[in-house]
C-alpha cells in the first residue's frame, strides 16, 4: 500500500552574512525569527531560548512566567552546523518520547554570503510513526498508557 | 472556504492519542470498522466517531465492500500537514534571513 512517507523537509536559503554571524543569529536570536503564530504552551510566548552548548535546552518563556520545552541540542558546531532535537508534535505541543531532528548547516560561499540549508527529518514521527510502529510488538495497552501519560502531562 | 482549513483539521484529527493509533493502524492496510476498533479500549461507537473526524479531515476514506465500510489511508490530509510545516519554517527561514542580514550590516558599519 502506497502512503506519503513524510520523511524530510528541506529548506535553503542565502544570505548576505558571514558564516559566523547566520551561526549566531540562528541559534541566538531564535527569538526574533521564530514565527510568534506558532507557540508551545498555552499562554502568548514571550521568548524563546537556545542553550548555547552540547546537550543544552531548547525552550521557550511565556507571559505567565512558565517555561515550556521544545528540545534540545543534539549537534554543536559552531559556526559549521546545528543539529536540534525536536519534541513537539503537529499541535506545537512538546512530547517528551518524540523526536524529529532539525539540522542546520552554515557553508560559506563567500566572505559575506552564506548558504545556509535546514532539514527537517523524519517527519513521519510527527503523524505518531515510529514510536508507536516499533512499540506496536508491546501491544497496544501499553500505548494507550503511554498516549495518555503524555497526554496528562501536556 | 471551510471554517476550519484542512491542515488544523488535520492536526487536531492527531492531536487525539486514539485517533492517532487508529490512522497508525490503518497505515498498515485498509481494514473495516470491526478490526479497527479490535484491541482498541474504547467503545465501538466511539471508534466510529474518531472514523467520522479521521474522514473530514481526509486522513482517511471509506468505501462499501458489499454490506461492509472499509476504511483507508488518504494522503489529502497528510500532504496538508507537511504543506503546514514547510509554511512554518519558510517564515522563519524569512525572518532569519532579514535578521542575519541586518546584523551583517551592523557589524561592518561598526568597524
């Protein structure tokens, strides 16, 4: 049978910058960039945050003073590559078992011209693939708990 | 133009925990009402009315096989999603690209 395999988006796009500064602008100024329509939490974003090292967070702040998460770092290269984990789902919800990955390369192409091309794989997670084909053995109680863990929690 | 575009339509189809297993079953091949709601711990009217959101937001379709519905994958829904995540990132790679720029020019007027 023939389904849509949702597998990557991918997206490029130059800019007149140098490598370093597309690196910093991406990964420290995720809060200007980042379309304001689209927010994890229930409560208006007031900013978004990146931890600038290995392993660090991915969340953003909101006007009620919560913080919500949305990933991490998976990848650390500066000014060459980031490679983020993201744990949200189609609703912008962030799902703790869900992992898609984005990953950003910086090349440059020039002093001041950077070609910077983002993929956004294995989007098939995201239609609940994956976790729930490779749980699927476990039965499907044990989803069922595990759905609605995630469910309570979100 | 619907209330409710067909992507949101179909996001929120999967938003519920359920309705995600029951489209994760029918992406193995379709199957009729009965072996979708087999193993599922909700009530057979319940699957029903999962079937019914599934199907407005063309996740899935239904055609009769004699006196039987079988339910099957649709990719109108799916392709909607990903139309829904490439509109995202090609705003923010937008409003990247104005930002980097921008710096850029900041950072050579300074020296």
């Amino acid at each position: 049978m023939e389904t849509i395999k949702l597998t990557t988006i991918k997206k490029e796009v130059v800019v007149q910058a140098s490598q370093d500064t597309a690196f910093k602008v991406f990964t420290e100024k995720m809060d200007a960039w980042w379309p304001k329509t689209h927010h994890v939490g229930k409560c208006p974003m007031v900013e978004s945050v990146l931890e600038q090292k290995p392993g660090g967070r991915w969340y953003s702040r909101h006007e009620d003073g919560s913080e919500v998460n949305v990933g991490h770092i998976l990848t650390w290269d500066p000014f060459r590559q980031v490679i983020l984990a993201w744990q949200i789902d189609g609703n912008f919800q962030y799902v703790p078992e869900l992992i898609t990955e984005v990953a950003v390369d910086f090349i440059p192409d020039g002093p001041k011209t950077t070609r910077v091309i983002l993929e956004h794989r294995d989007l098939q997670k995201l239609m609940g693939g994956a976790k729930v084909v490779e749980s699927m053995d476990e039965g499907w109680g044990m989803i069922m708990n595990l759905y609605k863990k995630v469910t309570d929690e979100a | 133009m619907t209330a409710l575009k067909l992507d949101e339509l179909a996001l929120n189809a999967l938003g519920d925990p359920t309705r995600r297993a029951i489209f994760e079953k029918l992406e193995k091949g379709p199957m009729s009402v009965v072996h979708i709601a087999d193993g599922l711990p909700v009530t057979r009217s319940a699957v029903s009315q999962h079937l019914k959101i599934l199907k407005e937001a063309k996740l899935i379709s239904m055609k009769q096989k004699g006196t039987r519905s079988i339910y099957q994958v649709e990719q109108e829904g799916l392709l909607a999603i990903r139309k829904y995540l490439e509109r995202f990132w090609d705003e923010a790679l937008d409003n990247f690209k104005k930002l980097a720029e921008e710096a850029e020019r900041n950072k050579t007027s300074k020296k």
